[in-house]
C-alpha cells in the first residue's frame, strides 16, 4: 500500500462518526492543524479530501475557503485546476475571472505561485468573460514581475510566459528591468535548471535587454550561454565591442569593404544604377561622406562592371552626369588599363570584360592589351596555386546537381588555420601538419592553440565569443579581454614555388589575395573574404596569405614543367582552351594541377575573347595573331556573345568532318565521337528560327530610346558562323535521353543519313533529360528525323531560317545610321487575310509579343481578340518562326515599310494551317 493511500484512510479513520455536512469543515481544521505541525504532504492531501466531501458546495464559502488556503500552498495543483473548471460551470463568467484573480492576487502577495497554469487558467476564464488573450496573459506576467516572483517560476511557466513577457517588458522598460534581475532559481529538477536558464535569457533576447545591462552583465550572469541567444543579446549592447572603421584594408580577417557603402544608412536599392534619382542619391552621399565610404564605394562599381549587359551605354551615361560617381569609376579604369597591359592573366582576365563594357557603353579608350601568350607563358612559369599542395581534400559532389554553391569561413590566427563548413563542422589545422574535427556553433569559428572562438561581424564591429563546452552542449561565454578580438595572421607573406629560383609574394589587400611572382607578374588574382562561396564540390577555398609557405608541393614533376614551359607549349595550351577542349601538359600528374592549368589557360582564353570583344567596340583592327576560331568579321561586333563564335565554329567545323567520313550514301548510323567537350556553364544558344524574330525586336522597337543602336549580341554572334549563314544546311531537332538524364549525352556526334548531328545538353546543370540536336547536311536536303540510339526525337525539326553574315551586318549598320524602322498597320491585316489566321495573331507576329501599354493607339485594335486560346496545340515558337521569315534578304527594305510577308505566310500554312493555334506558355 502506498503512503498516499495510508494517509488517506487515516484521515478517513479520523473524520468518523463527522456529521456528512460537516465532513468538508473537518478536513478543512485538520488541514490547518496538520500545517501548523509541519505535516506538509498530510495537510494537501486533507485539503484535497475537503473538496472532495463537499460535492455542491457553497461558493461564496468556498472562494473564502480557497482566499485562505492557497497563498500558503496548502492547494494541490490538481486542486486548484478542479476549482476553476467549477467557477467556470457555476458563477457568471465575469464573477468566476474575478475570484480567480482575487485568488492570484492573494497568493502573489503572500509570495506564492499557486500553479504553473496559471496563464492558461486565467485566459479560460477571462475569454468567457469577454477580455482579451493577451491583456489577461499581460496583466498577469506584469503582476509577477513586480511581485519578484519569476526568479522562483518552474520551467513550464517561464515556457507558457515567453510571449506574454515579451510584450510586457517591450512595452514597460520598467518591467524590463525587473526581468533582467529576474534569474531563474526556482526550478527544483535538476535536469530543467538549465532549460529554465535558457528560457529566461530567451525572453531577454527578444525584448531587446541587451541594449539596458551593462557589459559586466555578459561577463558574469550571462556566461555559458545558448550561443544564438547569447549573440542576438551581444548584438543588441552598446560599445560593448569596438568599432572597425572603414578603411580597413588589408587584414585577411575581415570582410571588405569593412563598412558597406550605404545612402542614407541603407544599401542602396538593387536597381540603382538604371534610376536617375538613385545615382543622384549615391553621388551625394560620395561627396558629403569620407574616403572611407568612397573606398567602400568602389567594390560596388567593380561588381556592377563586371556583369554589365546590353544597358551599359545609359548607366555610364547617368555615372557621367554625377562627377562623384564618375571620378570613382575613372580611377578604376585607370586600374584596369594597366591591368589589360600587365602581361598577368588574371589581372588582364579581371581587367579586359570591364574595359570592354565600358567601350560598348561609348566611353571606351585606346588600351594597351599585352599579348595573352606571352601572358599565359609567365603567368603558368611564375607559378599557381594549384602547385601548392591544399591541407583539404575536395569534395566531389555525388549529387544529381553538382553545380551548387557552398560556403565555408576560413580564419587563421598565428600558426593556426580553421575551416568551418556551415552545419557541418570545422576543421582546426596546427603548424606541424596536425588536423582536428572541432564543433562549433555558428559564426566564424577559430583557434588560438588553446582555446575556440567564433566571431561574428555586424555593422562595423567584431564580435569574438569564447566556446564552452558543459554537459556535452557547445555554449559561448564573453571574456572581456577577448570580446572584441581579431584573429591575427600576416597580410603578406612569402612561398617558393617547387623549382622556383626564388620567393614569390603572397599579399592581401582590398578583398584581394595576389601571387607576384621575382619578375613582377601576377600569377593568382583570388577574390578572398573569410567567409567564401564556392562553386562545385570539388571546390577548395582560397586560405590566407600566412598559411602558403606552410603548403608542401602538390606534383613536383608537374611544376617542374611549368618552369620549363616555352612560348609554343602555351601557345598550344591557349589554342586548346579557346576551341573548349581540356588543356593538358605532359608531365603533369595530380589532377587538381591539371585542373588548376586548365583553369589558367581557359582565363587567357577569356582574355583573348575579351579583347576582341574591346577592339570590336572600339573600331580597332584585330591584330593578325587573334586566331581565326575567335575573330569577328567586320561590322559585326559579338559583344559579350564573343565566347559562342569559337564554340560554335567549332561544333560546326566537328559536324562538316563527320558528314564527309564514311561510305558516300551510306544509311548506317555510327557514333563518331563521345562526350564532346562543351562546358556545362557555356551552352550555346540554340534556335535556327529567331536571328530573325531577334534582329526585328532591334529594327523594330516600340521605345527606340531604351535601346542600343544595334543588333542583339547574340544574332551578330551567329552572324559570324555558319550556324547564322542562312544557307539552309542546319536543323534544329529536340531530343529526349530515353533513361538516364541527358548529361550521358551531351556532346555525343553521331553520322546521319543525310549528315551529322551533335546533342548538346540544354539544362547542363540540373537532370533534365531534354537535349537540342543540331544536324548538318552538306546539300542543305534534310529527310526525316534519323534515329538515334538512347534519344528520342519530339518534333519534326526546323531548318536554319533568315541569317548571313553580310545581311545581318547591312541590318546593324542601318540600324546604327538611321534607328529604329517605322511599322505598318496594314502588315497584320494582309498576313491574317493571306493566312486565315486571327488578327490577333497576326498582329503578335507582326509586331512581336509586347504588353500592349507600350503599342500606340492606332496599332492596339489589332490585338483585340482571344490570346492565346485554351487547348492551342501549337508551339508558340513556330508562330515566333513564322516571325523570323518576315525579314526581307534586302534588310534597307524595312526602312520602306516592306516586310517579305510571302515568305511569312507560306510558313504559316505549313507548320500552322489546319491545328487549333497556338498554346499557351508553351
């Protein structure tokens, strides 16, 4: 028998021969005199028995009852619970709320939580009663804080109150202060002394407490503290860390800039540089601020360079008008001419893309561009890192979609480097070659020989918490000799490469890292923050400069060909990298090397690239050794598209030998090369039907004034080969890997019964199975689809539409001279009655897919009408198709008002005639 239950028939004994009326006053006596002797357990369970006897009591009685014998903890919990429920059934709704706050309040006064409950008592009680959740919960959290009763709450109350002690404390700084003394001390079980801890400081955290306690506080009461609490606690206190100011530079452990450039406190908006007024607001904020926020200022416009597009022209233009802005971008072209004439490929790489925007924009200069063999000659003899053997292995991604970015923070502080992969660990490397598997939480994890820290950077100010390890949880603590410091290493330091004759500098600056080699060439140029995104799972992050002398050769045979290499092996390799094949050394066994010259020789080919891309824009003549791959034709600059003219030559050049192999006539199939190396981040853009439908959008625009005065990029690009020579010799087909994803073929060439085809993958990044076939037939005849094993053929196919290379060149030079060609109405109205096609069609043919708040008033009835219709089985890209032949073999006839509507029409009927139109989306 248990002790309860021999309590119980004891009292039972003693409450006999008790008239039944007087059973519940009895064991209310016996209740008072068992307390009184200290008999605890005896006296609660008296109580209990008490209301329990009393099955209809009297309430008035009973609330007196229950005012007396609550604040001095005489009422079990399961008690008190059973008298609400009663007050609820028995009293009016506003009477039963208010005893049980009598109730509270009494037991309040006397020092005494009644029950952990109490919250979700009161607000059953108070909805009844017509008062709102959160002022009942409110009220009450707001009375025991002024009564100094939370110190002494258990774990489920200071869980049930997080919210309501939010908006208290946020909404009485006077209350706030009484939570922040408010330390947990009442939690009995041991194993939620610390989840009670937690929970109050949580509460802290997110009534923003910490800009109200001192700094000693976080010394002390917040030791050993929930890391994300802590920190949002941290980052909330004044001056309790010090400020890194804006110039900051040069140290591998910070960000940089080390202040972002704000206008008016705020980044400025994404689109900034295409809006007047924007750039208005970031000049003034140049000229009001410090050299500091215009060294901040800088990053910016590097970035926005480096990715400019087909607006460039009107953005330099707005910079033009805005000295502030202008002279900023000024000193850094000045940076970038002497980077283009360094004879360094990776300055010449970051250098010559930038230069070659700014000339399409029409601010370009005469530059002196050093020649990218030479370049590539010492840049690789001079020495790279990929020589260096890395303390980390790659990761290859055994993903569906290996071409993802992943972050990782790489901090060192004197012989000690640690490299954290968020969510996934750190790994702390020591001068002697040891490695440990260290957790941490997150942040910016690092070691000092002794002991782990992780920083965090926000709004200016480092911020450094010690790791503490309790009960196997990773906790921080604030030290105040450490709160504020940085990890150390050198910015600058030196490495021999293997085979070198001497030193090479190792230097940080400016989100920089560079490699100099003895003869003054830069041979690395490493974008390089503490926190680095990388792409691909083979990735390895770039370390500081203070760890290079610490990395041992990677592949001494394969450096010592790189020391020996001559003008015509890098010539060979540059040849190879413009032409997308995989440049190799022999000699050279470690295959990140390989990678690592790969990479080098696919930069100078980018170089390469560029310059023509910059001469084109600047009427400069191509020098004679540009090889033919890579070098435009007059009149039809390639812009950014330059990298497609080589591919394409050169998948074009691949399909012409494998249609001349093989037995003249023959109907056989045979693969004839495998895996034909096409880059996944450079597919080409494939649609023999739109050179056309491209170069109208240009010739025809209905805001002339927001566009370059010239063809797309990418129809001049085709321009110069042969996929854009409009002789008929090409077809488009779509294919489908019947198993497996199409990157199994990408780049496979197969002979063709009337040529050669190559697949080539048109998602080259993810596992969709759908790849573009690309056939070539000698004599421009083009029977069905062949069949191909492994793929399957959607469509019919569509031969290579309006193109060459001398029309699309006389269509740029008028578009240049003369602008944008006027539109006819009647042009819609003659296609629909030739066609039979609706009106609305024929006007979106006509006049292009555009929102018809552009299309003037005297145009927009010919769009009138349904588009698309529902249940369409018809591409829209025929009707785009049907588009590109209204382009006249005679481009100066557009500026007559002529378009070959022939052509048009009779394509129409072909593909179109007879289907239900065309689909939606598709």
């Amino acid at each position: 028998m248990s002790k309860k239950r021999e309590i119980r028939d004891a009292l039972r004994r003693e409450a006999r021969g008790v008239p039944a009326s007087e059973v519940a006053p009895y064991y209310e006596r016996l209740c008072r005199s068992l307390a009184a002797e200290g008999r605890r357990d005896e006296a609660l369970l008296a109580f209990t028995m008490a209301r329990e006897a009393e099955p209809d009591p009297d309430m008035d009685r009973l609330h007196g009852v229950f005012l007396e014998f609550t604040p001095v903890g005489l009422v079990a919990p399961g008690t008190l619970r059973d008298h609400v429920r009663l007050m609820a059934g028995r009293l009016r709704p506003e009477e039963a709320h208010g005893r049980y706050q009598e109730i509270l309040d009494a037991s309040f006064a006397a020092g005494r939580i009644p029950d952990e409950q109490l919250l979700a008592y009161a607000v059953r009680l108070g909805k009844a009663a017509g008062a709102a959740k959160h002022d009942v919960q409110d009220a009450l959290v707001a009375k025991l804080l002024r009564a100094g009763l939370m110190p002494d709450a258990s774990h489920g109350l200071w869980h049930t109150a997080h919210d309501p002690l939010v908006r208290a404390t946020c909404a009485d700084p006077e209350l706030l202060d009484l939570l922040i003394g408010a330390e947990p001390t009442g939690e009995r079980r041991p194993a939620l002394v610390g989840e009670t801890r937690r929970s109050w400081l949580s509460v802290l955290a997110s009534a923003r407490a910490g800009v109200r306690v001192p700094a000693t506080w976080f010394f002390t009461v917040a030791r050993a503290c929930d890391p994300g609490i802590l920190q949002t606690l941290a980052g909330q206190a004044v001056g309790l860390f010090a400020e890194v100011g804006h110039g900051v530079g040069d140290d591998p452990a910070l960000p940089y800039p080390a202040r972002p450039f704000l206008v008016g406190g705020r980044p400025p908006v994404s689109d900034w540089y295409r809006r007047d007024d924007a750039v208005r607001a970031v000049a003034a904020e140049l000229e009001a601020a410090g050299p500091g926020v215009r060294e901040a200022f800088k990053p910016v416009v590097e970035e926005l360079a480096g990715g400019m597009r087909a607006d460039a022209g009107a953005t330099f233009r707005r910079f033009y008008g805005e000295p502030a802005v202008w002279d900023v971008l000024r000193e850094l072209v000045g940076e970038w001419r002497a980077e283009a004439a360094s004879g360094s490929v990776p300055e010449m790489a970051h250098a010559l893309h930038r230069l070659a925007a700014l000339a399409e924009g029409g601010f370009g200069e005469g530059v002196e561009i050093a020649d990218p063999v030479e370049a590539l000659l010492r840049t690789l003899r001079g020495g790279i890192r990929a020589e260096l053997a890395h303390p980390m292995e790659p990761t290859r991604s055994q993903s569906k979609y290996p071409y993802l970015w992943h972050r990782r923070t790489v901090l060192q502080h004197g012989d000690w480097l640690t490299v954290d992969v968020p969510g996934a660990g750190a790994t702390v490397y020591g001068p002697d070659g040891s490695r440990e598997e260290k957790s941490f939480p997150s942040g910016m994890p690092w070691y000092d020989g002794g002991s782990s820290y992780v920083s965090r950077y926000e709004r200016g100010r480092w911020q450094t918490y010690r790791v503490v390890g309790r009960g196997g949880e990773v906790l921080l603590s604030l030290d105040p000799e450490t709160c504020s410091l940085v990890p150390r290493s050198p910015s600058c330091s030196e490495v021999v490469f293997p085979g070198a004759g001497a030193p090479s500098r190792v230097e940080y600056a400016r989100g920089v890292l560079r490699v100099t080699a003895p003869d003054g060439t830069v041979t690395e140029r490493l974008a390089f923050e503490p926190t680095q995104s990388l792409f691909g799972g083979g990735a390895l992050p770039v370390l500081p400069p203070a760890w290079w002398p610490l990395m041992g050769p990677a592949d001494p045979g394969g450096s010592a060909v790189l020391r020996s290499l001559d003008r015509a092996g890098a010539a060979r390799l540059l040849d190879a990298a413009l032409v997308n094949d995989a440049p190799a050394l022999a000699g050279v066994s470690d295959p990140l090397l390989r990678d690592g010259i790969a990479h080098v020789a696919d930069q100078a080919a980018w170089c390469v690239r560029n310059a023509v891309r910059l001469r084109d824009a600047l009427g400069v003549a191509q020098p004679d050794e540009i090889p033919r791959l890579v070098r435009t034709r007059p009149g039809l600059p390639a812009g950014p598209q330059v990298r497609d003219v080589a591919a394409i030559r050169r998948l074009a050049g691949v399909l012409e030998e494998a249609a001349a192999s093989g037995e003249p006539g023959t109907r056989r199939l045979d693969r004839v090369e495998a895996l034909f190396p096409v880059p996944p981040n450079d597919v080409v853009w494939v649609a023999f039907w739109a050179l056309g439908y491209r170069a109208l959008q240009a010739l025809h625009a209905w805001e002339p004034d927001g566009r370059p005065g010239r063809l797309p990029s990418n129809v001049l690009a085709w321009a110069n080969t042969p996929w854009g020579d409009g002789s008929g010799r090409w077809r488009l087909l779509s294919l489908t890997k019947v198993a497996g994803d199409a990157r199994g073929s990408n780049g496979e060439v197969w002979r063709t019964p009337d040529g050669a085809l190559v697949a080539l993958n048109r998602y080259p990044r993810g596992d969709d199975r759908r790849l573009y076939g690309v056939e070539f037939s000698p004599d421009a005849a083009f029977g069905p689809p062949p069949d191909i094993p492994g793929l399957r053929n959607e469509t019919e196919g569509f031969v290579q539409g309006w193109g060459g290379a001398d029309r699309i060149a006389e269509a740029n030079r008028l578009l240049a001279e003369r602008g944008p060609a006027p539109m006819e109405p009647s042009w819609a109205r003659e296609l629909a009655e030739r066609t039979g096609m609706p009106r609305a069609w024929a006007a979106r043919v006509c006049y292009d897919f555009v929102d018809l708040a552009k299309v003037p008033e005297r145009f927009r009835y010919l769009f009138a009408g349904e588009w698309p219709g529902r249940g369409n089985r018809v591409p829209q890209w025929k009707l785009l198709a049907v588009r590109d032949r209204l382009v006249p073999d005679d481009p100066s006839e557009i500026w007559e008002g002529r378009l070959d509507l022939d052509r048009a029409a009779a394509l129409y009927l072909e593909l179109i005639a007879g289907t239900d139109g065309p689909s939606a989306g598709s």
